[in-house]
C-alpha cells in the first residue's frame, strides 16, 4: 500500500466492497464514510439494490480520480427469467407472464444473443437513475408516471451462456460504462417473442478490481484501518498495467 493511505486529512486511497443484495450502493457509501472517519466518498458506478458484488470506493482525495475507475470495462453475471416481464426488469416489480408460441432452443437463444455484443443501441430501464427534466426516472416511474427514455450506445465485449435450461439463462458479460443488465433481459425477451426480467445480477469485476478480497460494508471494521485501503498510486497503476 502507498504512503498516501493515512496522510494528515485522513483516508486517501480506495477500497472494493461487495455490495449486499436490498442495499443501496448510497447506503453501502454511507456506512463506509462513517467507518473512514466521513472523509469525502465516491463510487466507480452504482448497482441496484437487488445486485451484488463489485463497487470500488474513493476516498478522500482517491475521489478525483473516480472518473478513471468509472470508465474501465465492468463483468458481471446474471440470471434471466424468460417467462415474464416485469415493470423494473428484476424481482422489484409484478410479474407479467408471457407464454410464448415457441420454447426457444440454445441455438435459437445463442443466435438471438449474437445481437447484443458489440456496439448497438440500448433503450435504460424507466426504473433507473437517469434523469428526465431534472428528475430521476425512477421516480416518476414509481408516481405511476409513463417513462420512455430514449435508446443510447452500448458496448458489450464478452458474452457467455453460462447454462440455459427453460424459462432461466445464465449469462457473463464484459460491458462498457452505460450498460444496463436488466435492459438485456428485457430486450431479449422482446427479440424471442417471451418475457424477460433478471432473477439476480452479480458484478464481479470493475476493470481489474475483483471479488477477491471484496469487502462487505457491514463486516467493516470500525474505525476503519487506514491499512485496508489501496493508495491511490497503487490504484492507478492497476488501472495501467
């Protein structure tokens, strides 16, 4: 670990916490600012309140360089449920099934899959943090307001089946900055004529930020050890090894 850790302002540097699913990644912050001493925090991207695993944290002055963190590639895996749609795509919202003419095969699925890797354009959730006339999506979502938001460019690197047995797929996926996993699900089940909606979505990696040796927020020690958190030099030459 670098000097910069525990300099005279406090905490600087980061640190990978496993987020815990029905917590916010805004919760997860809050309960690492209070165990760092409440230096100035950030995240390198949010995950839903339902999604697991990888957020990188900042810390103190670590926080000007989140941008950096932001725009490397994220992994992650996800469970997709192809009988039904749901207004949230995931668990959050009712269940609207949908029973399709045809179970699709593998093949069938793998070929529908092949339109979504590379550069293509993706429509975000309406239950999403983006903005619309100053407001978070979300929320006029969630005041029963309509919410279509305009599709933007999208890149996924990777994708794998991982298994697929009816009405569930399991896929991995290496993705740019701006991808929404619940957006594939319900995209793929409109391509396949069935529902689609995510049972479970899990990032395991942010750039080269891993699981391995992750965090949960709640098993922080209290005060936090200055010792658990990477510098900010050693961060940024993981980001250009």
């Amino acid at each position: 670990m670098s000097r910069s850790n525990n300099s005279q302002t406090g905490i600087n540097g980061f640190i990978v916490l496993d987020k815990p699913s029905n917590m916010s990644s805004m919760k997860a912050i809050a309960i690492l600012r209070r165990k760092a001493g409440r230096p100035k925090t950030g995240h390198a991207g949010t995950l839903d309140p339902l999604a697991t695993g990888v957020l990188v944290c900042a810390l103190g002055k670590a926080t000007k360089s989140i941008s950096r963190m932001m725009n490397t590639t994220k992994r992650y895996r996800t469970m997709i449920d192809l009988s039904s749609f749901t207004s949230t795509d995931d668990l959050e919202g009712e269940p609207e099934p949908v029973t399709p003419n045809e179970v699709p095969t593998r093949s069938r699925l793998e070929a529908a899959l092949e339109g979504f890797t590379g550069s293509f354009l993706q429509r975000p959730p309406a239950f999403s943090a983006m903005k619309v006339g100053g407001r978070r999506a979300y929320q006029l979502a969630r005041s029963g307001e309509e919410v279509v938001l305009e599709p933007r460019p999208v890149m996924v690197h990777e994708m794998t089946v991982l298994g697929y047995e009816w009405p569930v797929v399991e896929l991995e996926l290496l993705v740019d900055k701006g991808f929404y996993v619940r957006s594939l699900a319900r995209e793929l089940g409109m391509r396949l004529g069935t529902g689609g909606h995510c049972t479970s979505i899990r990032r395991t990696a942010v750039g080269p930020f891993t699981l391995d040796g992750a965090q949960d927020p709640d098993t922080l020690p209290d005060p936090l050890p200055p010792e658990m958190v990477l510098g900010i030099d050693d961060a940024i030459a993981l980001l250009d090894a």
